[in-house]
C-alpha cells in the first residue's frame, strides 16, 4: 500500500511540473511573437510562438515527414531566397493545400514531362512568400522531436546545423492543459495526505 501511495505522490509530482511549465509557457507567450526571417539568423528568438515573415516556403525541397503515400506533413525550408544550401528554418506544415500540390507532383503524374509541366504551371505556389505562425521546441518531449527531425534531415543527406530550427505550424500555447494538470495534483495532493492520515496496514 505504502508503495503504491508513493507511486501516486510522484505522479501528482510530474502533473505539478507539467501544470507549472505549461503556465510559464503561457506567460511568456501571451501572443506570437511578429519577428522577421532574417533577425532570426543571429540567434535565437526570445519566445515560442512566432509569427515570422520575410520568408519563403521551398515545396521542391520539402520531406515527407510519413514516408509513405498516406501523407498529412511536410516538413519545408523556409528561406529568404531558392539558392540557400543549408536552411537554418524548417516547418512542419499540414496545410491540405500544400500537402495537395506536392501529392500531386510525386504521385499522381507518372513521368518528368508531366512534372515539368505541372511545375511550370503552378510555378510560383512552389515557392510561396508567406507568412508562419507556430511554435518552436519548448518542453522535453518537444526536444525529443526535434531530435528525430534530425535524424529524418540527416538521413535525407542534409546538413543540420546546431542552430536549426523547426517551427509547427498552427501549433499555439494550451490554455487550458497548465491549470487542468495543476488542479488534478492539487487534488491528487489531498488524496495522499488524506490517505497518510489513515493508520498505515502491514504489508
């Protein structure tokens, strides 16, 4: 019994922690950060949430982020000009028309006379200046996927730098998951100091 309360206290731990960094999250992001592709070059932004232009996205070089034909992400450079080697700015984008136009161009056209043409048509929607609003890594599971972003760059034969950034797209602070964590190890709390109260069983 005793074991299991401790058990219990540790997870009401974790939930306290949780709550407190989804709540500090949420202050120093209280709106999204309008910030300018080419500041972000000289280090890194002082928030999560970011509104960044002055960009363009590279579909032509985008990576599909499913590795089958069942796609719903993309991950895209976002850079200032076509002849960057090595992006710095990365986006994770589930925009269904992008994921649209780049389904189309690696699936649904069997041969490089159709891409060609297909390409030329839609020329100026491969390489779109636009504006992104999303976050950055902020939490230890962000960084774990952010380490699998890696490797999926490495694998693909692209040099990752040690400043890269990957940006979610549409993702946002939650709201409403700091107070719900914390209120639940509030609870939680009482329960284990109520239940200390009780005269303890020998195991």
């Amino acid at each position: 019994m005793k074991r299991f309360r401790f058990t219990f206290l540790a997870i009401c731990m974790l939930l306290t922690w949780l709550g407190i960094s989804d709540l500090v999250l949420q202050l120093r992001n209280p709106e999204p950060l309008a910030i300018e592709l080419f500041e972000l070059e000289s280090g890194q932004p002082q928030q999560e949430w970011l509104s960044i232009s002055g960009g363009h996205l590279d579909l032509l070089n985008g990576i599909n982020m499913s590795g089958t034909i069942e796609i719903d992400s993309f991950l895209i450079p976002y850079v200032e000009n076509s002849s960057i080697e090595n992006p710095r700015l990365w986006i994770e984008t589930r925009q269904p028309a992008i994921i649209n136009l780049l389904t189309t161009y690696y699936f649904k056209l069997d041969d490089d006379q159709k891409r060609a043409a297909y390409l030329e048509e839609h020329q100026d929607d491969f390489f779109p200046a636009m504006t992104i609003t999303g976050m950055t890594a902020d939490s230890l599971i962000a960084d774990s996927n952010r380490d699998k972003l890696l490797e999926l760059l490495t694998s693909m034969g692209i040099k990752a730098e040690d400043n890269i950034l990957f940006i979610s797209e549409g993702k946002e602070p939650g709201r409403f998951r700091g107070p719900a964590f914390l209120l639940l190890s509030i609870i939680g709390v009482i329960k284990f100091l109520f239940w200390s109260k009780k005269p303890s069983r020998k195991d």
